[in-house]
C-alpha cells in the first residue's frame, strides 16, 4: 500500500521549491504532489519512492511532517471513470478524509487516492468490487 | 542536597539586615560619587546616604527605568573608569534597545559564585558533565553559566548555538548530564532526539536548567517527562547578572533571591506602590555588590510575588515565585488589557503542549486588529485540512470567550517564532508606529 507524507507550509512564495528542492538533493523520487491551501498556509501532500526517509528530511528541516497509508487506485482517464469510483465508495459508507487524483500517461491511466481512517478495510472492499488497487511499486515505477 | 555557600544562603534574618545595611550604605556613597545620574537624584531628593539608617529608607529614593540605562547608553551609568572594567556586554532585551554592562574583577567574581549557588541548588556538582546552550555571543547567560560550572568543578561543552542534531549528537557521545538551554529550545531538542529515534533513557541527561524567557509548570513537566530529567528555573537579567539573582533549590518551589547581593522589593506596576509577600506585582531590584554596574530600585518590568516563610532545603533567603509575565508585554485594545501568559494558558489547554505564539497589533484603517501567531508543533498538525480549520477556530473561540478579545489567528511553520538566548518577543505592538 503507497505512503502519503503530509507537510505544513506557510502560504509563503519558495516554500513549495524548498521542500522539492530537498527531496531532489536527497534522491528521492516525487511521484504526486498536491497542495490543500487554506489561504495563509497549505498542507503539502505527497506520494514518494521513499516516505519514511522523506518525513525525517522534513523534520530534520525544521518542518512538521506526518506519513499515513493511502489506497491509489487506478482509473480510467475517460468521463465516467471517477464517479464510478464515487459510487461504489458511498455504497460501501467509506468515510473519504481527503481525496485527489492525478494522471499517470496522459489519457490513458489517472490514479485516485483515497484518505481513510481504516485503509485496509476500503482496500479490500474496493478490490471486491474489481477496482485496481495500486501497490508501492506501481506507482513508483510505472 | 549540598548548599554552595551555607554562611549567606543560610544566613540569620538579623545578620543579613545588618549585611545588606551596611553593603547598602557603601553602594549608596559610591554612586552619589561615582554616577551624575544618582548625585542629581540625591541632590534632588534631599538624600544623603550617611543617613540611611533602615532598609525601609530604600523606599524614599525613586525607581531607576529601563529608559535611563537606554539615555545612559553606552557608559553614563558606570561608577568605575573603565580600566577598571574586564567584560562589556550588551544586552540586546526580548523588548528592548541594547544596553552596555561593564563588569569589574570583582564582579565576574561574585558572579561566578552565584552562578554555583545556582548550579548547586539544582544538584549538580563536579561530576556533571554541563552542556550549555545559549548564544555564548550574545547572551551574557553563557559565559555567566560558563564561569559557575567551572567553579562547581564540572565539565562544561559550550555547545552555544550548534544546530539541534548536532547537540544531541554531543549530549550523546559526551555523555552531558546537564543541559542548560531556554525552555522552548529544551523542547525542541527533545523533539528532535524523538525525531532521530534515540531513546532519552540511553542518554546520560539528569538535570536541565531553564531559564531566559518565561516558562510555565506545564513545560516543566513536559520537559522533565520527555527528556527524564529534574528540570529548574533559574532568574536573572542581562542589567544585574543573568543568571545568578535567584535560582529554584530542589523543593522547586520557588527560587532564592540571592539577598546578600540584592535588595528585593514588590511594587504596583501602576502607581509604584511597594506590596507585601504574597501580593503580585513588578519585582524591582537593587544591586549591593555591584562595582561598575550598580543599579539602585531598579525597575525589572517582571511580575512576581515574593514568598513567605521557610523553604525545605534549609536556605533562609527569601524567595520569588517564577516569573510570570512582563510588565511592558501586558497590552490593551479596545479597553481590554490582556497578559501574554493568559494567552499561554489557553493555547497550551488547546494544544496539550507547550504553544509557541506571537501576538501583533496594527491599526489598520483606524481599526486595531491583534493577531495571533501560532507555530504548528507534530502534537497539533493533522494532514487533514479540515481539523486544520478546526484548530484556528478553536483557537478564535476561546481567546475571544474567555478574554473577551477578537483576534485573527494565522498558523506559522515550526521555528517561525521560536528565539533563543533572551526569548521570543510575545507581543509586538505596531501601533504607534509610523
Ligand atoms: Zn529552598
């Protein structure tokens, strides 16, 4: 299951390069990125080859980072492909934290990530219903 | 537990009047001769020093302010010609224009041996391994601290302001058993050794000494839990020593002013009226050893109290509760005036942890507007933008229920506000201001 680090930036210009910039200097691959802004500060969300290393970069930075599991799963990048998804997760009363999506090849796969209190639960409930979850490596190597 | 110096900590009621008297006196003679501040003021008031008989005859000379050391700058207010003189330091205040305070041979060395009493009165003696984290350039504390642990006989690492892995990374391998640091960088190292995943119990650390911006016993506990360590307070201030005018014996109920070099008293911060033990109010000091720097009635801006009655440990020195607030931070807008350390209650409810804020007040098209900034600490951060919302608003509600205040709440990244050596400034006042 893939890992979602989650930092807290002050809605500041060269916060956002700061934090890739570090990544990039420590070789670790951003896959997605994805920013919740509240006007004068933003929570940072992340998917990345290596999470638990990437939330102590952060922290040793003086920035507050978490890392959670997250269920990715793969759609189709055509109408229809999110709100079946949508469906699905409102039948099976999946309780959704936070959600975004974003394209892996352009017009051919997006992936929807999905912010549950019980990650393994939605998981299997998904695959149940024939969704294709994506595991670390998926992501990270597609 | 060891008391430094037995024949003043624990000196008899009777024997310090007659000491702090006749040391009164003479500092009283050397500055109506030595400072044209204090000869204008004798001269003015019809004081003679011959002729203070009591202590209670302090009460007719009139307070020395922070503004006079500032119109004194740099060296009006000394009483030795400076060859004389074998440290300057300045101090750069957590709300204030720097000053200059000169110290004799003499000076230092009283200084060093308060600054022993401090240490001893926390436990520590020369098996301790003392690691000092304070601005050693800036912060007169360093050296302060630095001159008392070398008189304890410890050994001291003047780690003064290597970043945070790298303290830890010593407080491990030189095994430190005391860290002397301000509270909330205590508590970020002890974030940060949980970030380097080092367990605080294989660490050698038994005892921290905090002091240099105000504190609070939620941090204590805090401090003493997460780093396992007995955690003390320590007062002082940059114009006397700092440390070394009072300090927390192992009761850590109260710390002893140390009145065989200092005078205490207790005023109204409003009318200057002098308050009885118990009551709170702005503690004002006056220096009776002091050679190149003495300060007569001198105007702390602290608020405390001073307390009664004798203390477990044996010292007989009066003592004052921790300080818990300053006079210049107290603010009012719109008719309500509030104290920063109010704020700090309600944040630290909140937050279950020691908050780190700011308050600002602009007056922005004839209107005042406070804000108040909050740093986000891992106990308080959720990836969830919505409990976000829920915490400024929170924060909102309560400041305005409980202190009747409306205020903008703005959250800040960690270390956004966070001072070391003289402390985070807590209100920053913009209205009088261009
Ligand atoms: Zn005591």
């Amino acid at each position: 299951m893939p890992h979602q680090v989650a930092v807290f930036l002050e809605n500041k210009p060269g916060k956002l390069e700061r934090v890739t910039g570090l990544l990039a200097g420590a070789g670790i691959n951003i896959r997605a990125i994805t920013i919740a802004d509240s006007g004068d500060f933003g929570v940072l969300k992340l998917l990345v080859d290596k999470p638990a290393i990437t939330c102590n970069i952060l922290a040793q930075n003086g920035l507050v980072a978490t890392v959670r599991r997250v269920v990715a799963m793969k759609i189709p990048d055509k109408p229809g492909g999110l709100l079946n998804i949508a469906r699905i997760l409102t039948r099976q009363k999946i309780n959704i934290d936070d959600a975004y999506g974003f394209v892996l090849k352009s017009g051919e796969t997006a992936v929807f990530v999905i912010q549950v209190k019980d990650p393994d639960t939605a998981a299997d409930l998904l695959k149940a219903e024939g969704i294709q979850l994506l595991g670390d490596n998926d992501l990270y190597f597609l | 537990m060891t008391i430094w110096n037995k024949k003043f900590e624990c000196i008899s009621p009777g024997e310090l009047e007659q000491l702090q008297l006749e040391r009164l006196q003479s500092t009283l003679n050397r500055v109506s001769r030595n400072v044209v501040f204090y000869q204008k003021i004798f001269e003015r008031e019809g004081i003679i020093p011959e002729r203070i008989r009591e202590l209670s005859d302090l009460r007719r000379i009139p307070f020395t302010s922070r503004r006079t050391l500032r119109a004194a700058y740099p060296y009006d207010m000394f009483a030795v010609p400076l060859r004389e003189v074998v440290r300057l330091q300045t101090s750069s205040g957590t709300t204030q224009e720097p000053i200059v305070v000169g110290y004799t041979r003499n000076d230092v060395e009283h200084w060093t041996e308060l600054v022993a009493r401090v240490l001893t009165g926390a436990g520590i003696n020369r098996d301790d391994v003392i690691q000092i984290s304070f601005d050693y350039g800036l912060f007169p504390g360093a050296l302060g601290m630095h001159y008392g642990a070398e008189a304890v006989g410890a050994s001291v690492i003047p780690a003064s302001t290597a970043g945070s892995r790298r303290q830890i990374t010593v407080m491990r391998d030189f095994r430190s058993t005391v860290l002397i640091a301000a509270p909330g960088y205590g508590l970020r190292l002890a974030r940060m050794i949980r970030e380097m995943k080092i367990n605080p119990q294989d660490l050698f650390l038994r005892v921290g000494l905090f002091g240099a911006e105000t504190w609070s016993e939620n941090l204590r506990r805090e401090l003493e839990e997460r780093l396992r360590i007995k955690a003390y307070d320590f007062y002082g201030l940059s114009e006397l020593f700092n440390p070394g005018v009072a300090s927390e014996c192992e009761a850590q109920n109260g710390l002893h002013i140390f009145e065989d070099h200092f005078i205490p008293e207790i005023i109204d911060p409003g009318t200057g009226r002098p308050l009885d033990f118990g009551e709170e109010g702005e503690l004002v000091l006056t220096s009776i050893t002091k050679e190149a720097f003495p300060l007569i009635r001198y105007r702390t801006g602290d608020i405390t109290t001073l307390i009664k009655g004798k203390c477990s440990c044996g010292r007989t020195l009066v003592r004052m509760a921790r300080v818990k607030g300053r006079t210049d931070d107290m603010f009012s807008v719109l008719g309500v005036s509030v104290f920063p350390s109010q704020v700090e209650e309600i944040l630290t409810r909140i937050e279950g942890t020691e908050p780190h804020f700011q308050i600002r007040i602009d007056r922005e098209a004839d209107r005042e507007v406070v804000k108040l900034l909050v740093e986000i600490s891992p106990e308080i951060f959720s990836d969830e933008m919505k409990k976000m919302q829920k915490l400024k608003r929170e924060i909102k509600g309560e400041i305005y229920k409980l202190l009747d205040l409306e205020v903008e709440v703005k959250l800040v990244e960690p270390g956004a506000l966070i001072g070391r050596g003289e402390g985070v400034r807590r209100v920053i006042d913009n209205r009088n201001r261009g």
